[in-house]
C-alpha cells in the first residue's frame, strides 16, 4: 500500500514529461520516397512495347526518369534488395501476364504501393487473373473477360467495325492531374482521347479510388458478341463505365489503371481522329500524348503534393506580422486558458514538378480543427492568393482538457494534409477570476441578506425591553 503514492508519482512525473516535450507537427502523411522520386522500372509483356510506346517512354525520361526496362518473365526481378527499395516508380506494361519472374508478386507489388511506392497498370481486352487480382488490391476491378468497351455515337472514323475504337474528352478537370490546359477545357472544344480496352469499376468500399476518364453517357461495356438482353451481359453503361482509374492512398503513393494499353502507343499518340459523323470535326492529333503525359507525371508525385509550413498559433496581439515572419523558434504555447483569443498561420505549398520547386497553394475550403474529441471549432481559413498562407482567429472553448489544432485536407488529385499540434487548454487560476461575477449575483445576494439579517437580529436582541 505504500508503494501506491509512489507508483503515482512516477506515472505523473513520465505524463508530463511526455506533454512537456516539443509538439509533432506531421506536414503529410509520408512514404520511403522523396517528392518527385525518379527510379522507375518498367515491366513489359512482349519486348516490342518498348519500341511501339516509345513516345511515352522518351517523355518520362525528358522529365528526368532513370527507367529500368525488364521482362515480366525476367527470373532476376526484384523491388527490394537489402531490406531498401531499388525503385520509386513501377509501370507494368502487361495485361495478359500470368505471373512475374524473380521475387515480384502481386502482394509484393501491394506492399511497394503500401510502403509509399508508385503504380502505372495498363489493361487491354485481354486481362490476366494476376493482373486483376493486382487491381483488386487497389480497390478496383477490370470488367469481365471478353468485354470491352462499346459507343455507337462517339467512335473513331477508322473503326468500321465494332465501334469500340472510340472517342472521350469526359476527363476529369482536376488540374495536377491532366494539368491546366485540359482542366479549363469544355467538351467539344479540344481533341479527344483515343482509347480501344476495357471498362474499369471501383470496389464497394473504397473511397479513395476515382474515375480519371470515363466513357461518354451513350457507351457501355459488354462483350460485343453476346446479347445485351441476357442476364448480366451488360457490365456497365454511360460515364459509369471508366477508362481510367486512380487510387491515392493514405499514405499520398498514387496506383493509376488503365483499361487499354494502346492509348500509350506511338500510333494512338500521332493518330488524327474524327467523330463518326462527317459533320465531326477532325483533329490532326488525338490528345493521347498530353493526357498520358500529364497522367504519368501525377502518378508518380511529379504533380499536386501538398505541404504545410511555418505553423504557429499564439495569443491574440502578442505578435506583430514583422515578429511573426522572423520567428523561427517555436510554433507557439503548450497551454492556453479557458476562453483566450487565439490567432492560428500556416502557410499551404504544392510541388510543381514542371518548375521542380515548391510553390504557394491556395483554395478556399482549407479548414480548421480545434479538437479534443470531438470539433469544438471547425473553422475555415483565410488566405492570401500570392503567399499561400493561411490564418484564422477563435476563443478557446469555456471546456478544459487536451486539444489539437488540425488541419486534414483530403481532395482528389492532391497529396493528402494532415497537420496536427497538441495543446492544453486548464481552467482560470484563483487569482485570474474577475471580482465580481455576474452569473454569482443570487450568492452576492445571499450573502447580504444574511449579514443584513444577522444585523437587524442583532438590534432587536441587544435593545429590545422585554
């Protein structure tokens, strides 16, 4: 039992030691690999894609990619050598694989994209049970087998057949993603995609997974050879049916798949296209070799990484805007007071690989949490479009306890933002109490009566006759 007082003191002594020391401040949520990482390997089917997908190739190594080119039935094949990955980037040009050589799997794979690594998967209308399951993994599916996808009314002039050479410009107008000329660009007014494959659908329960280019609303994937009327015959139609699709993970590693390997082709990227109908217009080039270069440079983190810096809150006119910018010391104090007006700044920053530099951001839904376990304020943050930097003001909650100031930003085609800063909020100290307090009035009062009672009791008492 005497040991009881003891074992209390000690547990006292390691908690505030612990919320003593200097706040954690998480600017993202991490991965093995810098921004913009460049080791990039490349597995591919048939040696030939190498020559027919030069285009894109000889793009990724102008922005600065090392490529590593192997078979997937290379018996060497390894993503990890001495507990460290050998590449940042992995791009596996191999639809109709049945198992890759060396020590690449598809849980191996997995864990690549788990541990911060990037993926470009390409399907065609041949896709292998491997290739699938390694979508599955992802959080999305490819259609049935010998499915593809079909559109009657935006098709390539060229195709005299089945109509499922077709035409898109349904991408998505996220700007790191397909970059700002096609992200300000209204239907029928630029060259479409050219894309020949197979539809893609995302998972029941997965969140993070996003369509990049979908069909138009009169497509749909089926097999071209079975009856639309059967049962189950028609796997998807309209924009449902994607061509494109993107998982960004919790930890900002990006998996992007395709349902057509062709669209990466040298004859996609040179192609002129023209609608179906004569009245179409024809465009000298398709827009494959923008879209797929834009799309290669956000999956592997070249675009739309996102950063906070220079955190600091403070009470409310401690701090000048000069002394703000030359303080480098500290984000600000451990512990605030019931009900203290608090000013809050960070300053927001995306990665352009284009520039290779980081450069402000600025949106207007970047939000604030002062948080215990619950919001207490929920704020959203004023910003200034030249610096990226972003402030707000609140009174501290009349509720003592441990918070957090948050910031969890969480938008499609941007890295994920998760700051946070540990703070404690204790309540007004004997002597910080105001003299008189309104809400005590009726104790005021109380006490009063009762001295004027004893009063008046006290006179009648002392000189009272009788």
């Amino acid at each position: 039992a005497a040991m009881k007082p003891l074992a209390l003191l000690c547990v006292l002594a390691i908690f505030l030691s612990a919320s003593a020391s200097p706040p954690d401040v998480a600017t993202g949520r991490g991965s093995h690999h810098s921004v913009g990482s460049k080791r990039t390997l490349v597995l591919l089917e048939k040696d030939r894609i190498k020559e027919t997908h030069s285009s894109f190739f000889r793009d990724l190594e102008e922005r600065g990619h090392e490529l590593t080119f192997s078979l997937t039935s290379n018996s060497e094949l390894r993503l990890e050598e001495y507990g460290e990955w050998k590449y940042d980037n992995l791009i596996v040009f191999a639809p109709s694989v049945n198992s890759f050589g060396g020590q690449v799997t598809v849980s191996k794979i997995a864990e690549f994209v788990d541990q911060g690594g990037n993926l470009l998967v390409s399907g065609s209308t041949r896709v292998s049970n491997t290739i699938r399951t390694l979508a599955k993994e992802m959080g999305l599916r490819f259609d049935k087998a010998k499915t593809r996808v079909t559109d009657h009314f935006n098709f390539d002039v060229a195709d005299t057949g089945t109509h499922s050479l077709i035409l898109s410009d349904n991408w998505t107008r996220i700007r790191p993603i397909v970059g700002p000329a096609l992200a300000s660009t209204a239907p029928g007014t630029h060259a479409p995609v050219l894309f020949r494959g197979v539809g893609l659908q995302a998972l029941a329960k997965a969140p993070f997974v996003f369509p990049i280019l979908q069909a138009s609303g009169f497509a749909y994937s089926a097999d071209p050879k079975a009856k639309l009327s059967a049962s189950g015959a028609l796997e998807g139609a309209g924009d449902a049916v994607a061509l494109v699709m993107a998982l960004q993970a919790r930890n900002n590693a990006r998996a992007t798949f395709t349902g057509s390997l062709d669209m990466f082709s040298d004859k996609f990227f040179t192609s002129s296209v023209q609608g179906s109908s004569t009245k179409e217009k024809q465009w000298p080039m398709s827009a494959n070799a923008e879209f797929c270069s834009r799309l290669g440079a956000w999956t592997f983190a070249e675009h739309g990484i996102l950063r906070v810096e220079s955190v600091k809150h403070f009470l409310v006119g401690s701090k000048t805007t000069e002394t703000l910018e030359n303080d480098t010391s500290s984000v600000g104090p451990e512990v605030y007071k019931l009900n203290d007006e608090v000013e809050y700044h960070a300053r927001l920053e995306e990665w352009n690989g284009d520039m290779s530099k980081w450069v402000p951001y600025v949106a207007d839904d970047v939000q604030l949490e002062f948080i215990r376990m619950d919001p207490f304020e929920l704020v959203t943050l004023e910003h200034d479009d030249d610096t990226g930097h972003y402030w707000t003001q609140f009174r501290v909650p009349d509720i003592f306890g441990h918070f957090q100031f948050r910031i969890d930003y969480q938008r499609h085609g941007f890295g994920f933002v998760w700051s946070s800063i540990p703070v404690a909020v204790r309540p007004y100290q004997h002597n910080e109490y105001g003299r008189f307090l309104p809400t005590a009035a009726p104790y005021y009062a109380a006490t009063l009566s009762l001295v004027a009672g004893v009063f008046v009791f006290s006179v009648i008492f002392l000189y009272n006759v009788h």
